[in-house]
C-alpha cells in the first residue's frame, strides 16, 4: 500500500511535513495511521467524512446576483495539529487584540463621542494623535444609533474572531478581524464529530487531544454575561437568526441546540409590558434577557415584529430599559472594517500599554494622501480590497491580474482612493490536503474565537476552524473547505 506522503512534494513552511519528508514530532501518532490507509484508505476515509458532513447537514452558503448557493462543506481527512504551546502563543495574542479592539469601541461609541461636559468630542484615541479623527468621527461604518444598542459599561463585542496564519518565517499573524456577527465555533464542532464518527481511528491515535466542545461553557458564561445589570436570576438566552436565507444558517441551529436555547426570528419576539422582551416558542412566550444575535446590522430595520414595529427599534427600546443585552452589540462594523484593521497595532499599544503578541499584515489606508503616495505604483504587488469588503469581498490580487485588469484596477482606486486598503500579500504555511485523491500542500489558515467573561476577561476559545484557502492572500481566496484542528500537548 502506498504512502498517502510518497510523492509530496515538501517545503519548508510546510505544518506536517518537514523539508526531508518525514513528518513533524507533533503527526508522529497519526504517522501509522495515515500510511496504514494509504492512498486509497485516505480517499475512502474523504468519502466517509462527506457523507457523514452531509448527514448532519454540514453546509456552506453564498449568495451571487440575488441567489443562494448552498454546497457541502468540505472537510479533508487529515487534520492540522497544532502543539499546546503554539496554541497558547495565538491565545494569548488573540485574547490581546480582543480587548484592545473593545476598548476602542467603548471609546467610539461613548455618548456624544466623549464627556457630555467636554468641549472636545473626539474620542481618546483621536485627542492623543493616535488616530486621525476622520477614522473614527467620518467613517462610513460608524453607525450612531449603536450608542444606544449597548447598557451602560457592556463591552460591545462579546464573542469576537481573528483569522490567524503562520508565515514562512515561523511567526503568527492576524489577516482579519471579526466583531460583528464572529462565525466559525458551529463548524469547528460539527467538523470534530464528523471525525469521531466517520474515522476514529485518527482520533484515538492522536492521544489526548483537546476537545473543542470546552468553548461552549465558555460561550455560555460569556453570553450570560451579557445580561443587563437588572437582570435577577440565571439570565435567559435566546439565538436570533434571520432563517435560512442566512449564510451560516447551519451554525445558527447547531449553536442554538449546543446552548439549550430557543432560535429565534423576528416574528417570534414581543414587547413586555416592563419594557423587555419575550419569544413565542412552541406555543408559549419566554423573557429573554441576552439575545445571541446572529443577524447581520444592515437587516435590523428591514424585518418587523409581530407588533408591526422594527426589529431594531424593539430591540434599542428593550436595551434603554435595562432589560435586554445584544451579543454582540451593532455598530462593531467600525472596529473590524479593513480599514480598521490597518490601526490595530496602534489601538493595542495606545488603550493596553503593551506590544501586539501577534502581527499584522502591512497595510495601508489610501484615504491618506499619504499611504496612497506610498503604493500609487505598487498595486500589481498588492491585494487591493474594498473598505466595505467585510471578509476579502472584492478583493483583487495585484499578482495574479494581467496588465488589462491591473490598469482597470489602477484606474478604480485613483478615481476614489479613499474607498481602499492595500496591503502585502502574505503566504502562510501549507498544510496536506487531498485534492483529486492526492495529497498536495495548500494553504491554510486559522478561524479563532474569543469571548469576553463574567470578569471581564477574554478567553480564546479551544475550537479551531482551519480553512483551506487557494491563493497567495487567505483573506480573499478561501476555497470552502476546512480541517479538524487538533490541540496537543
């Protein structure tokens, strides 16, 4: 039986296999395993795992030209693992970067921009030359109404993700952050009990492996914690979700089921006579204190209430009298923008007093004369991407275009810089994936999450999303596959 790793061919920066095509120390377990199935055993074992994916209904979905794609999710039999220590090292960065970005939220959207008292309305970060106030005061994402979304002193995004690669140098790197409606824990689960039951083999080699089913107390205390301070009691939670005209509708359920909470629509939720609100579910109406909402900001309005009333003006009423607290709270779109993500570094060193644990892709905000002077002839070495491109949408990869689309794409940014980032592209590390029944490297990176406590502390969740991308840029190229990530050590 041939060797699934006969004929890889092995680099560097590759997660598993080192440069002479042996193996790493932390695969050593799965080593046995995966020669044992060979090539075909690992095309079998594919197989078994999409079968099982589809039997739980393990899916993916876009929407192009006013249609929804819905497709398999795709996930590889071999899984990427990852030591404790390493793990740790992206916690603790991610973790970081949370609390940085929360405290800028909590800066931004304070009442009035600062002080009611004070002449000067900028927030902190602009008055200490951090930031120019056009980022924050003129940004087209600021949403002003968000001011009135959250209770006094709730921090506005309780669950939040960061999209992590290893570079060819060996270090951690953030690609993206995500503070509005963070995805990803309902996949990762789902993708370990496909494992478990499709090819338990490869688990019970692997020895003792974290199980990523942990981060769901950890969601739980963090969504309780969400609860306005006049809540008495164990706070009542609910899942809000748009139905299934939503991408993630599959992990809106799963989440939902895995809580032991009620998913709810729009039509499901009522005003109480004390200003909160109830859900109608199976025929009875149930308070509900934390909405885990799973429903994008821009689409707050355009749903109404059983009562006729907005969505988003039921849930702002609930939230102003004290009886109702948004996970995450709207407006986060200020935080996690590309454009945002330019100044994380700064807002770390500025609101933490430290140095950011994990690095970030050089970027730059061509709304500045500057940056844009900077790279007006670099674009066919960079990934161009939208302000508003939440995710890499419409990103264009400098590299990859011809001289055709590279004078169109020069053309696009000069008539409206400020509608664009640039930044370097970065590759990450490879990983072994099969692909047409054979192993090559791809690259990949890593979905984290994060979720603010009961003490307000931060905890990275140990629930790993690896994502299969095809192209230089992880944020713009993501393939719709995924693996099984492991925690080991």
């Amino acid at each position: 039986m041939s060797s699934p790793f006969a004929d890889y061919p092995a680099s560097a920066p590759d997660e598993a296999v080192l440069p002479d095509g042996r193996l790493r120390a932390e695969y050593a377990g799965l080593a046995a395993v995966l020669a044992g199935l060979g090539t075909t055993g690992l095309t079998a074992t594919a197989g078994a795992l999409a079968a099982e994916g589809a039997a739980r209904g393990l899916a993916v979905a876009t929407w192009a030209d006013g249609r929804q794609t819905v497709r398999p999710f795709s996930l590889d039999p071999v899984p990427w693992i990852l030591r404790a220590d390493e793990w740790a090292r992206i916690a603790a960065g991610v973790q970081q970067r949370h609390r940085a970005l929360n405290a800028f939220l909590a800066d931004a959207y304070r009442a009035a921009g600062r002080r009611r008292g004070d002449v000067d309305r900028d927030p902190e970060v602009v008055r200490a030359g951090v930031l120019p106030g056009w980022a924050v005061a003129h940004s087209p994402v600021r949403d002003p109404d968000a001011v009135a979304q959250a209770w006094p002193g709730q921090r506005r995004a309780t669950l939040a993700g960061a999209d992590v690669i290893r570079t060819a140098s060996g270090g951690w790197v953030v690609t993206a952050d995500h503070l509005r409606i963070p995805a990803g824990l309902g996949y990762a689960l789902a993708a370990r009990d496909a494992v478990r039951a499709a090819a338990p083999g490869l688990l019970a080699a692997a020895g003792d492996v974290a199980d990523p089913r942990d981060a769901l107390p950890l969601l739980r205390a963090g969504l309780a914690a969400a609860a306005p301070p006049r809540c008495t009691g164990a706070p009542r939670l609910a899942v809000l979700t748009a139905g299934k005209s939503d991408n993630a509708w599959f992990e809106h359920r799963l989440l939902a089921d895995a809580l032991g909470a009620p998913l709810v629509r729009a039509g499901d939720l009522w005003p109480r006579a004390d200003g909160g609100i109830e859900a109608a579910v199976d025929g009875e109406r149930l308070p509900v204190d934390v909405l885990y909402r799973r429903f994008d900001d821009g689409l707050l309005g355009a749903f109404r209430t059983p009562v006729g009333q907005p969505l988003d003006g039921l849930l702002t009423e609930a939230v102003r009298a004290g009886r109702l607290g948004l996970a995450n709270v709207p407006g986060n779109e200020l935080a996690d923008d590309a454009a945002g993500y330019a100044w994380v570094p700064q807002m770390i060193r500025f609101y933490l007093a430290e140095e950011p644990l994990l690095g970030s892709v050089p970027t730059w905000v061509l709304a500045s004369e500057d940056q844009w002077a900077q790279v007006r002839g670099r674009l066919h070495e960079l990934v161009v991407t939208p302000v508003a491109g939440y995710g890499g949408r419409g990103s264009v990869v400098g590299p990859a275009c011809s001289a055709a689309e590279l004078a169109f794409l020069q053309a696009e940014v000069a008539a409206a810089p400020y509608r664009f980032v640039a930044r370097e592209p970065v590759p990450s590390t490879t990983v072994p994936t099969l692909v047409d029944g054979v192993l090559r490297p791809q690259q990949a990176d890593l979905r984290v999450l994060s979720v603010v406590g009961p003490d307000d502390d931060v905890t990275a969740l140990p629930a790993l999303l690896a994502r299969v991308t095809d192209g230089p840029d992880p944020a713009a190229r993501w393939s719709g596959g995924g693996k099984d990530t492991w925690i080991v050590g």
